[in-house]
C-alpha cells in the first residue's frame, strides 16, 4: 500500500524544539519531503532528502531518515509561534506522483 | 523562484454554474502540473497530472468529464469544475515542476477554495 502516517497533532512552548514524525510504506522512493501549511493556504516546500542519505540539515530544520524502519522526522530547533501550520511529509512514488501523509497539526503556544 | 500563482483564491457560486481555476508558473516553466483536492483537516488527494500539450492523467475515481483539465502551456494550466455541486465544494491545490524526474520538486499554488451553494 501507499500509506504514510504522522501523528495528528503535537503542541509545544515557543523557543523548545519540535519533531514532527512520519511513517511511509514505500521502500522504492528516491526523495522525502516535508511541506507546510498555512491555514488557507497552499503548501511550503521546506525541504527534502534523497533516499540514501540520514541526515540533512537547512537552518532550524533538520530531516532524519531511518530506511529500514521507513521512517521520517523533521525537527525543527527553536520553535517560533510563526511555525504553527499543518506539516505534511510526501513521498515520490511511480512517476513524479507525491503521495501526502496525513499531516500534523504543530502548534506553538508562547 | 520557483513561485505558482493560483486563480481565484476563492470563489462562491450556485449549484449548476461551471467553475475554472487557473495555475501559472510565474518564473519557470512547468513541464508537469498536478491538481489535488483537500477535504478540511485532510491531507492533499491526487487528481490529475497533466503534461503540456497531452491529455491529462486522471487518478482511480475522479470523472474526467467533470474536472476538465487542460494545460496548453509552458506556465499555465486551468481546472473547470462543470456544472458545480455542492458535494463539490472543496480546496483545490495545484503544483508545478520543471521536469520529469523525481528529485524537481512539485511547487504549490495558494489553493483555491470552492463553495456551491
């Protein structure tokens, strides 16, 4: 199947570190992606990874990825009430299709 | 770079009404465009893909007589809704990218919300 699976919501303080996990089902994608949204809004690409690296980090946010266990997470360092939005992981599958996970609600409270 | 513009943000109309939403590539041009439909507090459903100059691809459900896409252009593909009902109203998101292989990311549009009354 092309499930992949994030925890619905997760709460923090402002200033605290965040991580956003993901669970995908399939072994054969090449690129991970993180992407944001806003309420109303489109969707942010924040970053992604090829399938043969661990760890990439851009700024605030660093991306682990565990392929053996399929697994994805994002961290974002710092965390500012401007990071509140929905945080979705996608991942490549067949032709250039992104298949979304179901999202995670981030909300930062100050 | 890499900016989609989507048209209009928002739109409200009456059941029976044909809808078209556009998407442009404003700095690139967009080989691929794709159209995702969201349900509130869901996550991004794949539509269609479109490639310039050919027929789009429509994904397992979604009638393609219903949602006519056509993508004429380096930069600019248009969604019609035809002849709109209410279990239409949706927010619908279109991306773009470069090309064809997996690592040129899908750039999104601001998603336009549709509500038939």
């Amino acid at each position: 199947g092309e499930d992949v699976e994030q925890s619905l919501f997760l709460s923090v303080r402002e200033g605290d570190s965040s991580v956003i996990n993901c669970t995908y089902t399939d072994s054969s994608s090449t690129y991970l992606y993180w992407y944001k949204q806003e309420p109303g809004a489109g969707l942010q690409l924040l970053t992604y990874i090829f399938s043969n690296m661990d760890m990439k980090q851009d700024q605030r946010l660093t991306v682990l990825l565990n392929k053996k266990d399929k697994h994805l997470s994002l961290r974002i360092a710092d965390t500012q009430t401007g990071d509140s939005a929905i945080y979705f992981c996608a991942e490549i599958t067949g032709f250039q299709k992104l298949v979304f996970g179901t999202g995670t609600r981030l909300l930062v409270s100050p | 770079g890499a900016v989609v513009s989507q048209h209009p943000s928002w739109v409200i109309c009456k059941s029976g009404t044909s809808v078209k939403i556009e998407c442009r590539s404003l700095d690139f041009q967009a080989t691929t465009m794709f159209w995702y439909r969201q349900f509130p507090k869901q996550s991004l459903m794949l539509m269609a893909t479109s490639n310039e100059g050919s027929k789009a691809t429509y994904e397992q459900g979604v009638e393609k007589d219903k949602f006519l896409i056509n993508h004429a252009s380096l930069t600019l593909s248009t969604l019609t809704v035809t002849s709109a009902h209410p279990e239409d109203s949706s927010f619908y998101i279109c991306s773009a990218s470069s090309g064809t292989a997996s690592n040129q990311p899908q750039h999104f549009g601001d998603g336009t919300r549709l509500s038939i009354l």
